[in-house]
C-alpha cells in the first residue's frame, strides 16, 4: 500500500499549484491574445478595414508581450510579437523578397518607457549618444528599389521579409521619381511611407460619398486602398505622396549617421521630410515630442508619433535587433485620439440661431486626454455620408481642443437590427415644424422668440465674453431668468431690479452687486460688440468689426442696402444679405429700441486714422487657433501693427496666418496663390 504523503510533501504540491494554475491561466489568454491580433492584423495590412482603433491594437500586443516576458516558454516562432506586418496577398500582387528585413518598431507610451529605453542604450554604447527625431506618419510603409539610380521596384513591407510588388502603382505616385540624381550607387533600397494628406482625404471621401460608394475610415487606409489597385491609373488619380526616412540596403556605399543618409536621399532627388532633428540628449528628445504634438495637426498628414533614431550607423550597429525591431530605435506613440466604442443613440440640439444639429449618445471613452460621451455629427448630410447608425461600434476622434467627432462606424460590427437613422421634423425643444434652406446643409426652427433653447443659448452667448461680457450671468442664473418669465429677449437683462435678483438661489448682497455692475458696465462695449451679441446670422467678431468701421453707427447700419454691404471688403453676398434681412425683422428692430432705451451705446467714436506700424497696408486674415493668443487678440495686434483684417481670402489678402485646425480659408489661399505663414512668423511680422 502507497503511503501517504508527508506534511512537507503536501507543501511543496501546495506551492506548485497557484504556478501551474498561473501559467495554465496565461497560455490561454495568450492564445486568445494571438487569435485577436491575428484578426485585426488581416484587417488592417490585408483587408484596409480594421475594427478598431490603433490604441486599442496596440495594448493588446502589449499585453501578449508582457505575458511572453513573464513567461518565455509560450514564446513560440508564430507568435504576432516575433514578426512584422502582414501576410502579404499573393492572390492580388507577386511576392518580392526584400533584400534587407524590413522590421517593424517598438513602442513607448509616455515618456518614462522613452527615458527607460534611453537609458538602456546608454548602457551599452556609453553615454556619448546623438539622436534622430522624426515624425512617425501614419501611412504605409513601402520600400523603393533603385538600380544605377533608375527606380526598377515599389513594394511594400509585408511580412518584414516579403513583400507585395506595387511597382507600377508606385510610380504613379506624386513625387516619386523615377531616376536619382547625382552619384548612384549600383543598388539602393529606400524606406518610406506613403500616405493621403488630410485635405484630400476629406475630398476623396466626399466625392465618394457623393457617387454611393463606400467612403475610407482614415487617411491611412485610403493610402492602402489607393496604393493596393491593380489598375495603376487609380492610384495616379489619387493624390497620394510618399516621405522617405531610411535606407534599408545601399550597396558599394556605407554612410556614417542616419542624418547623413536622409541628407544623401535629398540630395539625390527623393522627398524627404523636413520635419527631423538632431539632438543631443533625452531631455531635447522629449522637447522635441511635445512640440510635435502640440503641432500635429498642423502638417497636412497624419502622424501618430515620434520615431527616435540612434544617429550613428556603427552605434546601431552595435546595438542590433531582435527578430522584428532595431534596438537602435524606438516610437513614442501620442496618446490616442482616435478610440472605438458602442453608439447608444443619436439626439439633436437646437442652438442659439435656431440650427438644429445632431449629435452622438456614446458608451464614454477616453480619448484626446478626456472622457467623451457626446460627440458631434455635424449636420443630416454628415450622418448620411458616413451611414452611423444606432447601435453601432464607431471610431471616436478627438484632435487637439476640437469637439469630438464620429469619424465613421465599424461596419463589420453592425448588428443587423441597425436602420439608417432620420432627422426629426419638429425641434426637439418646442415641437415647432423644422424648415430648411434650399440647397442648405441644416435644419433649423424658425420660432426664434418662442424656443427655450433658443432663448437660453442667445441669453448665454449675449452675455459671453466675446460679445457683452456680463461676467455671472451664466447659463444656470440665465435659465431661473427665463423661467420666471423676467427675461425674454436679452434688452429683458437691463430691466432686472435687484428686488428680482434677490429672489434667485444663492444671491446675497454681494453676487447681486456683481451681476448689477456687469450689467451696467456692459452698456458701454465697442459697437462690433453688440453686433456679435445680437446674433445675426454669419456675424462673428471679424464680420462684425468689419461692419462697423464702415457703418459706425447703428442707424447707419440699419440704412445700409445690400450693394452698400457687399461693397465691404470680405463680406459676401451671402453675409451681406443676412445682415440686410435681420435689420428688416420687426423683431429685432424693437430689440435694438428697447437696447437703446435701456442706455446701451449704439455707435462708436469717429475712427482715428489707422495706426503707422510694421504691417501698414497689409490685408491679413486669421484661420484656425492659435496658441499664443485667442483670435480676437491676434486680430488687435494686427491693427495695432497697421494691418487690416479681413473674413474672406481673395487676392488682395496680403497674407493668410493658419493656426491650428484651420478652415475652408487655408485652401481658398492655396487656390488664389496667396501667402500662408504659421503663429510664430506672424508674431514676428508684428513686430518688425
């Protein structure tokens, strides 16, 4: 008979068994980690339909790679982490060996996991490091094969050591050209990335939307989908362009750095970016990361990061690889401003003018920096064209300080009770039928005395800061207002007493003396003032600037026919009409009575003559934000400089200053050949 087994037996079995149950635990997550990765790999590199966000991809390779690391005997040659790329599509292109592995990167996420692989770097080659900083484009990789400087091969990157034979489609590409200048090495292989510049990705997706085809979730895949045609007439319609930024195999010829090599592909005639740097140290590397970020959306392209290069080529040398990354390399990937999440509904709002807008209902993500759980949908037409429907998985974006917004659904995602959503007929805050303008893109209620949403959003901007700046009253002291029935047209503020204040929650003596001397010093505001408080309709602080130094007096406004209007440099017809019918409105002739009577100014002091400055004779319009300053103040410092400011490009505009984000105008500038300069040249413009 077997005997029993000991107490320190039993023990040792004891303490096995919470490891055995641990491993067992991380092959099978493992396994289902690969299974995913597999899967969205194949829809990203294969298909150009990924399911969900870059982000999202990324923390799942993460935490295969961690559980490899914690337990190396699941490491096995298969495994997503030991491979680049995808499996190329032997169906569509012929296969092409590179002749040099094309790896991939690995990752860092903050600025920690960048110091760390610094650090790690330093270790082996000492402290006497120089660093290559350059922009991580969110393209796709392909790589140029050039014989005795004739471009003879266009791949892309495939699995890292095979890849697709695009030649024909690469040469039909913008840019690329198809013999090198100067000195040729025999054989030269060029890393690249091509990619679809922004402005054109949002035409392209318009014209397609515009014909009933399906439009591209990203800039990235409207590159892949673009460069992957057989028929290369398609790709050349498209305005794709490439950025080189390695040499993955020269031959007869060795170069010193990684600066040296992009200068020689300069040099030679291949685009390269000028959006790199040389440094000394991590501390200029991260200096480096934050400017870029801070200006990502300023390039045209789209960028997901920052790749940091060791700059000496024997430096690299020493440092090697691993089975799909150089050690000598490493991207530090922005937080994500792009995420996936679950469509619950879709709502609408009925803002200050009446335009009624829908918006997104979201499962909350974070994304951007913040928590979103309503994005914007823009208008009926936008809903449409991107086809988001209730119920479906969509990609969240969130550039910089800009509202989110639905970039468009997951449609593999779909489930199959989802049905094309429809714009309500009534406003959605006093049941008022909707009208719309022929030809116009949104909806709006036209009960513009009687809407409590227009109410409140009107009272709200008249009293912000950008028009009469009544500092306190806000939208919840706003809303007790119009409830009481004390405040029905924004001339109501200056009839409150103090006896009514009193009555609101929370006012004592000292908030009532404040909202009072806000509302009395706000009679006293600069015409253009007014006129952006007033709401009229395409009137905003530029417009209304403009206006009144023409017409410096209400009366004289108000007597303005429209030929008078559109004679004003940079306002149109369309503004010029709009402001002629709102000063026909009974309505709002008795508004400005009643504003008048309660003592607000109603013209301006005769203008002194235009300051002498740095700027005198310029015409200068300002698009997209600024980081220095806000808009209103970047225009005061132009006049104050001698400039005059404008709403609309045409050519006379002297120049077009593009902060970030910026509009319809930076193309309008482009089309008519005029000048654009960034924040930092203006300021220096302005200063002589």
């Amino acid at each position: 008979m077997p005997k029993a087994p000991g107490k320190g037996h039993r023990e040792l079995e004891e303490r096995h068994q919470p490891e055995e149950r641990r491993l067992a635990d991380a092959r099978t997550r493992v396994e289902e980690l690969r299974q995913q990765i597999n899967y969205h790999s194949y829809r990203y590199h294969v298909l150009d339909e990924p399911e969900v966000a870059d982000f999202e991809y990324d923390q799942l390779v993460r935490e295969l790679e961690q559980l490899e690391s914690d337990f190396a005997e699941l490491i096995t040659p298969d495994s997503p982490t030991q491979r680049v790329g995808g499996t190329p599509v032997a169906e569509l292109f012929a296969p092409v060996h590179h002749r040099a592995p094309m790896l991939s990167l690995d990752n860092a996420f903050s600025y920690e996991e960048l110091e760390a692989w610094g650090k790690r770097v330093e270790r082996v080659i000492g402290n006497r490091v120089r660093f290559v900083c350059e922009l991580k484009i969110d393209g796709v990789a392909v790589v140029l094969g050039y014989e005795h400087g004739a471009l003879v091969r266009g791949a892309t990157r495939g699995d890292g050591h095979t890849g697709e034979d695009i030649t024909n489609n690469i040469k039909a590409v913008h840019g690329v050209p198809h013999r090198l200048h100067g000195g040729v090495p025999p054989g030269l292989d060029v890393r690249g990335e091509v990619y679809y510049p922004v402005k054109a990705f949002e035409r392209l997706n318009e014209q397609l939307a515009e014909a009933g085809q399906r439009v591209f979730a990203n800039p990235r895949n409207a590159a892949a989908g673009s460069l992957r045609q057989k028929d290369a007439k398609i790709t050349r319609s498209r305005p794709l362009a490439l950025w080189c930024h390695g040499v993955l195999y020269v031959e007869g010829k060795r170069f010193a750095s990684q600066s040296e090599a992009l200068q020689y592909l300069r040099s030679a005639g291949l685009p390269v970016s000028p959006y790199s740097r040389v440094v000394d140290t991590l501390e200029e590397v991260f200096a480096f990361c934050d400017e870029t970020r801070a200006r990502r959306h300023d390039v045209g392209f789209e960028i997901d990061g920052v790749v940091v290069k060791v700059d000496s080529i024997a430096q690299q040398d020493e440092l090697g690889a691993t089975s799909h990354a150089p050690r000598w390399a490493m991207a530090y990937k922005f937080p994500p401003e792009e995420r996936t999440t679950l469509l619950q509904g879709i709502a609408v709002n009925t803002g200050r003018t009446g335009i009624v807008t829908p918006f997104a209902i979201l499962d909350p993500i974070y994304v951007g920096g913040v928590t979103v759980g309503r994005a914007t949908l823009h208008n009926e037409n936008e809903v449409k064209r991107k086809d988001v429907r209730e119920g479906d998985t969509v990609i969240v974006r969130r550039a910089g300080d800009v509202i989110p917004e639905v970039v468009g659904p997951v449609l593999s995602k779909r489930p199959k009770s989802a049905r094309p959503w429809r714009f309500p007929k009534r406003c959605p805050s006093c049941r008022t039928p909707l009208v719309r303008d022929e030809g116009g893109a949104y909806w709006r209620c036209p009960n513009k005395s009687g809407c409590p949403a227009q109410s409140i959003e009107w009272l709200f901007h008249f009293a912000s800061r950008g028009a009469m700046d009544i500092e306190h009253l806000g939208y919840k002291t706003g809303i007790a207002l119009l409830d009481r029935g004390w405040v029905q047209t924004p001339a109501d503020v200056y009839r409150l007493t103090r006896e009514q204040l009193a009555e609101l929650p929370g006012f004592k003596e000292k908030s009532i003396d404040n909202l009072v001397n806000a509302i009395e010093g706000s009679k006293d505001r600069p015409l253009w003032r007014l006129l952006e408080a007033l709401n009229i309709r395409h009137v905003g602080g530029t417009v209304a600037q403009m206006l009144t130094r023409r017409f410096p007096t209400i009366d004289r406004l108000r007597a303005a026919a429209v030929e008078e209007l559109n004679e004003i440099e940079g306002i149109g017809p369309e503004i010029a009409q709009s402001v002629f019918d709102w000063f026909r409105d009974p309505e709002n002739v008795k508004l400005l009575d009643d504003l008048a009577a309660a003592g607000v100014r109603m013209e301006d002091p005769e203008p002194e003559a235009p300051p002498e400055g740095p700027l005198t004779g310029a015409t200068i319009v300002i698009t997209g934000g600024l980081e220095s300053m806000s808009r209103s103040e970047a225009e005061k410092a132009a006049v104050d400089a001698g400039a005059k400011i404008t709403a609309g490009v045409s050519k006379k505009t002297t120049f077009v200053v593009v902060g970030e984000n910026p509009g319809s105008k930076l193309d309008k500038a482009k089309q008519l050949g005029v000048e654009t300069i960034d924040e930092q040249e203006f300021l220096r413009r302005r200063k002589g």
